[in-house]
C-alpha cells in the first residue's frame, strides 16, 4: 500500500483505490493533503496485471468452456486484479517523466 512520501501516513486500500481510478495524475493525500504521484516503476508493476485478465481467453483456445462458467472466471480475475492492484501502488512527491534526453542533460 502506498505511504505518503511528504507526511509517512499510509493509504488505505479504499483511499488507493479512489486516488487511482481517476484520470488526474495527481493525488492528494488524504492526510496531509500534498499532492502525490505515482512512481514509474509502480506503474510497470501494475501493468503486469492486466495480461491475467486475459487469460480466459488463453484457456479457450486449449479447453472447450462453457460461456457462462467464462463469464464467471472473467469477473473472479478482474475482482482479484483490482484487489492486488493498491499494493503494488508506490507513490512519490515528485511527478515522473519517462525521460528520453535525460543524459545529454
Ligand atoms: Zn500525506
């Protein structure tokens, strides 16, 4: 879960899950109320999540599944990715850039 870099104050699972589905980039904490980013590394985690989402339509292609029991294994997946997701969630003061020119600086 992501601790506050201004205020050591941890979020909890609800707050990340609120800060982190809307489009603005910035998140105040709940605490202290500084603005906080999402680090670049955590983001690479978490876009690990989604190819789990996928799979069922991977086991398709080798098992012949019915389409409700699918349907099922599809919500189970997408409840058990937005459950992890605040976890891998580390966040910073600083917002970040990918960078491309940062070493001709
Ligand atoms: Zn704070």
């Amino acid at each position: 879960m992501p601790t506050c870099e201004n205020c050591n104050n941890k979020w909890s699972w609800k707050q990340t899950i609120k800060k982190t589905t809307t489009l603005n980039p910035e998140m105040t904490c709940p605490y202290c109320g500084e603005k906080q980013y999402q680090t670049q590394k955590s983001k690479t985690k978490a876009a690990f999540l989604t190819p789990i989402i996928y799979l069922p339509l991977f086991t398709l292609i080798f098992f012949d599944i019915p389409g409700v029991n699918l349907f099922t294994l599809f919500l189970v997946l997408i409840i058990i990715v937005i459950f992890l997701y605040p976890f891998l969630v580390e966040i910073s003061s600083k917002e970040e850039y990918i960078n491309f020119f940062k070493d001709k600086q």
